[in-house]
C-alpha cells in the first residue's frame, strides 16, 4: 500500500491565482482531513470527510473547498490565494474520528508571492 | 474551545539521557492523547497514544503518562539515541472528528 499521497510537494502560487492540492488514500479509509501547518505552531484542521460525498469544515475553513467523489480522493481548493495560506499542508486519513491513528501524506509546500 | 499547551518548545539532551514532553488541555471532556513524530521533511507518524481510562502506557523506550484531574499528559523518552530528534506533537480529541494539537518540540540528541 502506499498509503496517503499527496500532489504536489512543493509549489509556488501567484496571488489571487487558484490551486488544487490533491490527496488520494488507498486503504479504504471513510475518514479524511486537510490540515496546515504553519512554524511554530501545531497542525490546524481545514476540513474533514466522513465518507464519500459528506464534508465539513475544520478549525480553519476561510479561502479553501473541498470535495470527496470517491472514498480514494480529497483534494483541497484554494480560490483567490494569499500570502497567509502560505503554510505546508498536511492530508491524513483514518478508520474512525479523532479518537483513532491519522495517517498523514508527506505533505504540501506551498508559498503564496 | 479546545486548547493544547506544550512545553518545551525545544529540548535538547545528550545521548543516552532521559527527554520529558509536557502537554496541558483546557477541555475536560478530552478523552484520547495521540503523540506525533515528525522528522525533518517528513510526515507526522503516531509513536503512542493514551486513552483517558488509563493513566499511563509503555512502548519500549517510550511512555506516556495522564493526569485527567491535573488536565495534562506527558511523553518520557528514555536512553535517548541521535535517532529520536525529530519534532513531537502532542494532541487531544473529545471524539468527533476534531484533534487539537499542540504546537510541537523539537528535541535534538546530542552523540
């Protein structure tokens, strides 16, 4: 298995231009999440999944979508990007809520110039 | 809402040595403490995790230990090796779909 994948690793994003950051499990996982981590400061929740066509938002929501088609797949949107989404951003996946192991993709470099 | 302290920010010790993470949370409810290991580029992995019906758990070189009354929970590492260094992210969840985690340490072994 590889576990959770994420796309791209590194990535620099023009202003106000739009991105999707993909994420894609193969472990048949019904739980996803998208969080950011930015220094100094601890993971941060964007949005979250509970199985396929079910999202809601996290902690941080303000400037980004997701969607969840398939059980596989979550990516992230970011509309309109700003300087403070500048952060490395963090999918994970789990058999159950936060209450069981997350497994987390190797993450996202993204700056925003 | 739900908030994470963790101290020290950065901990540096020599190899062989004992290292102690410390982590506070302000909901009472909280009932399950995951430990994260992050090195450097790397994703966070689980090292070991507690539940709030117990007050300490081993694994190895590693345990965790809970005060529920006192709100707070600890990571002991012991034997220290240049292996550990990495940054460790103490959480906590009251169920549901939210972990709130602290902010992390860095923890440098010294050969």
């Amino acid at each position: 298995n590889a576990g959770v994948t994420q796309t791209p690793k590194f990535h620099i994003l023009k202003i106000g231009q739009s991105m999707t950051l993909q994420c894609t499990q193969d472990m048949n996982h019904n739980y996803m999440y998208w969080y950011r981590q930015d220094p100094g400061m601890g993971l941060k929740l964007i949005y979250y999944s509970v199985g396929a066509g079910i999202t809601d938002k996290g902690e941080v929501p303000n400037g980004y979508n997701v969607s969840r088609s398939t059980t596989e797949d979550f990516p992230l949107r970011l509309e309109l990007a700003a300087p403070s989404q500048t952060s490395v951003y963090f999918c994970a996946s789990g058999t159950g809520g936060a209450n069981t192991e997350a497994f987390f993709g190797q993450g996202t470099r993204l700056t925003v110039v | 809402g739900e908030n994470v302290e963790q101290h020290p920010s950065t901990l540096s010790v020599q190899e062989g040595d004992s290292a102690v993470i410390k982590c506070t949370y302000s909901d009472s409810a909280s009932n399950y403490f995951p430990w994260y290991k992050q090195e450097l580029g790397k994703r966070p992995q689980l090292i070991i995790d507690i539940r709030s019906n117990v007050g300490e758990k081993k694994d190895q070189r590693i345990a965790v230990t809970l005060n529920k009354t006192a709100k707070h929970f600890s990571l002991h590492i012991t034997e220290t090796q240049p292996e550990d260094s990495a940054v460790y992210f103490c959480a906590a969840s009251t169920g549901g779909f939210k972990t709130i985690f602290g902010a992390g340490t860095r923890l440098f072994v010294k050969a």
